[in-house]
C-alpha cells in the first residue's frame, strides 16, 4: 500500500473514511452529524456575512460623510443643484406618461373602445410624444389599433323596440284615447 492510499481524510472526529476504502459509505449516524456540522457551517456563515454587510453600509455611510465634509460649498451647492435637476427630470417624466395615459384613454373612449385601458396597454407609446402638455400621434395611432384589432371597438347592441300593452305586435300604435275610440266605435 503506498502513502497515497493509506491518507485519512477526517471530517468529522467520529467519522474517518480511508482511500483504502473506496466503496466505504457513512452510516446515517455519521450522515447526520455530517449534515448537522454543514448546518453550523452554513448559519455561522451567514451570520458572518450579515456582520460584514453592516459593517460595510457604516463604512460607506462614513465615506460619504468624509467626502461632503471635504467639499466646498461650492462643490455642495452644485451636488445639490444636480441632485434637483435630477429630480426636476424624473417629475417631468411621469407627468409626461401620466398626461399621455389619460389622453390616450379619453381618446380610446372617445373613438369607442370597449375598455380604454385595454387600448393604452396595446398601443405603441414609443412614436407618442408630449409637447408642451400637448400629445402628439394619439389619435392618429389609436385609429390604426382599432382598425389593426377591431375587437377592441365596443359593439352596439341593439335594443328591441318598446311594445305597447295595447299593441304587443309592435306595429303602429294606434294611441288614439278611450274617448276617441268609443266615438270612432259609434258608443258615445
């Protein structure tokens, strides 16, 4: 037997499997407290790596400390001036969607679609534009998706005609009073 064969590998104190054993399998005592040592491995592990995450926002947090307390006020007047516009640019954004969604809804409407919203979420919003607080192309794309998916159209429905009791054919009715029709019958 050579010096290869004859390592031990230790994993556990209770447990040694040798290379001369190459077939040799752990008894489900020894899988277990394999299992529950891998457990503690993995929650310390964890723990470990929580800490770590912690540190490193306070180290951060600290770093962006250290680095407004070096700038100007100059340096700090443009940060903030960048940060607004930034903002600024975000806002106008949304109010941009938000005014070309309830635009392209009102018009969806307008055009007789059978749910506005169903038309918004189909239409291709990337040749729209908003101007000014104006949309451009709403209705000229919301045409061409009712005529590309007609489905989308609310469909009239047609109601029957309003029947008379005295006239359940549904013909002209003859509304003539009761006064009327006992002269015209020669009773009065």
């Amino acid at each position: 037997m050579t010096e290869k064969e004859q390592v031990v590998e230790k994993q556990d104190p209770a447990v040694e499997i040798t290379a001369e054993q190459p077939g040799a399998e752990l008894s489900e005592m020894d899988t277990k407290s394999e299992l529950e040592r891998t457990r503690r491995a993995l929650a310390k592990a964890n723990q470990e790596a929580a800490e770590r995450r912690v540190k490193l926002a306070e180290y951060e947090a600290a770093e962006q400390k250290r680095r407004e307390a070096e700038m100007t006020e100059l340096e700090k007047a443009r940060s903030a001036a960048e940060k607004a516009e930034a903002e600024r640019q975000a806002a106008l954004q949304q109010a941009s969607a938000m005014v070309l969604r309830s635009t392209i809804v009102a018009q969806a409407a307008a055009l007789g679609f059978a749910d506005p919203e169903d038309a918004y979420k189909m239409l291709d919003t990337s040749d729209l534009s908003v101007e000014d607080g104006e949309t451009q192309g709403v209705e000229d794309a919301l045409k061409s998706l009712a005529e590309n998916k007609p489905y989308l159209l609310r469909v009239e429905k047609k109601t029957p005609p309003q029947l008379h009791p005295a006239n359940p054919g549904g013909g002209n009715a003859n509304t003539e009073s009761d006064n009327e029709r006992r002269r015209r019958l020669g009773l009065a």
